[in-house]
C-alpha cells in the first residue's frame, strides 16, 4: 500500500527495513475521497497528516472572486500535507481532482516515529523542502515564463515525479485535469489554456486523448520550458 511512497523516499536517501516497518506501524487507517472535493480545508485544526496513495491532488487558494489558484499537484506517494505537523493548520485548502484514497497518519504517532527514528526526521524534512522548492518554481514560471513555456514545463514536471512513483509508461501518463484545472495551475484562462495546447500540438510536442498525456519529444519540451529536475533533488545521497 505504501509502495509508492518508499520508492519516493528511496530515490533519494536509504530506508531501512527497520525505517520502513515504523512509517507502516504509524499509519491508522485508509479512507476515500470524491473527485472535487475538498480535503483539508484552510485554517482547520490539524491532528493527522495524509498520504496519497491514488488519484491526484493539489493545494489550492480560493479568491474573492471564485477564481482558484493551484500551487502545487499530489500524485500517490505524496504526503499533502506533512507540514501541518508542524504548521498544525494550513494556509491553503488540499482538494482531490480525482477520486482519491489516502492513508492517515496521526500527529502524535508521527511525533513517536521521528524521535525514535531521527533519520526518518531528516528524510521528512528533507521532503517538505522538496515541496517548497516546487513551489518556487512554480512561482518563477507564473511570474516570468510565457503560457508555452510554463506549459512545457508543467508537464515535464508531472513525467518526472509520475515515473518516480511507478505512474508512467514511456513518455505517456494518465492527465485528469480540465483546461479549468490546467489554467488554475498556471495562471492562465481557459481559452489561453485551450490556444496553448493546440500550439504544443501543432509543433509535435504534446499528444492528450482521454484523459492520457504523451509527450512525444521530450528534449523540445525541456527546451522550451526549460526544464531542469534539479530542483526536485532526485540524488540519493545521505540525510
């Protein structure tokens, strides 16, 4: 059930056996959520933390005018919201786009994993950076790249993190996201969302049908998005 998780982890640090029977003894139970709803709500006094285990989900900031931003997307293997261990409420809401399971993690069994095991305290850390560095990349493309690139970019980002958790085959993946969903992500309406992706198509890049990706040359997509998983920490290396 944790599969993808540890593959996640195990990309960039060892985990023990020993490690790996604590994260499993420290999750309670496993619940489901509908596609659109929401998950974690802003300012909600948190007890638990969440780990994807499938469908997607992303954080999302709700305007005064309706309009949605989307700061970030979850895949299985994801912790949504490991930081409000901490944090203890969030700043944002965690909505399901899909239907979605998701195991649960109480804080105080957390707090018992980490002081027994402090290397998994570091991994965790370590993964919550991760985050933060995707966050500033995406603040980087809504700031300064234009729709093609940030599109690009989007995109070769979900290749990357979906074949780390075993969600890919070759350049294709499932793609629940509306244009909508696509234009909360970047920034952009619906129609702009709609002109870009003919012009990635037009130009051989991209190919959608039902609800599936394939990117179909990866090295333009990189280029034009200039893409660089550096910022995803993709080393193994000691914690």
């Amino acid at each position: 059930m944790l599969e993808a998780h540890l593959k996640k982890l195990r990309i960039r640090d060892d985990i023990s056996s020993e490690e790996e029977a604590a994260i499993r003894a420290a999750m309670l139970e496993v619940r489901e959520a509908e596609a659109d709803t929401t998950v974690v709500r802003h300012g909600r006094e948190l007890h638990e933390s969440l780990l994807l285990l499938d469908g997607w989900m992303a954080r999302t900031t709700s305007m005064a005018s309706g309009h949605q931003q989307i700061s970030e997307l979850q895949y299985c293997g994801d912790f949504v919201d490991l930081h409000g261990f901490t944090l203890k409420r969030l700043d944002h809401n965690i909505m399901a786009i899909t239907a979605c399971r998701y195991a649960v993690f109480p804080h105080q069994r957390l707090r018992v994993m980490l002081e027994k095991h402090p290397h998994l305290a570091r991994v965790y850390w370590l993964m919550t950076n991760v985050d933060a560095a995707i966050h500033r990349e995406w603040t980087v493309s809504l700031g300064r790249r234009p729709a093609p690139s940030r599109m690009a970019h989007l995109f070769c980002e979900m290749l990357t993190r979906l074949r780390i958790v075993g969600k890919s085959e070759g350049n294709s993946f499932e793609m629940p996201l509306t244009q909508q969903e696509l234009g909360d992500c970047l920034g952009l309406t619906s129609v702009h969302v709609n002109r870009t992706l003919q012009s990635l198509r037009r130009q051989g890049l991209i190919k959608l049908d039902r609800g599936c990706a394939e990117i179909l040359d990866l090295p333009a997509l990189k280029t034009l998005g200039e893409f660089d998983d550096d910022y995803l920490y993709l080393e193994k290396r000691p914690r």
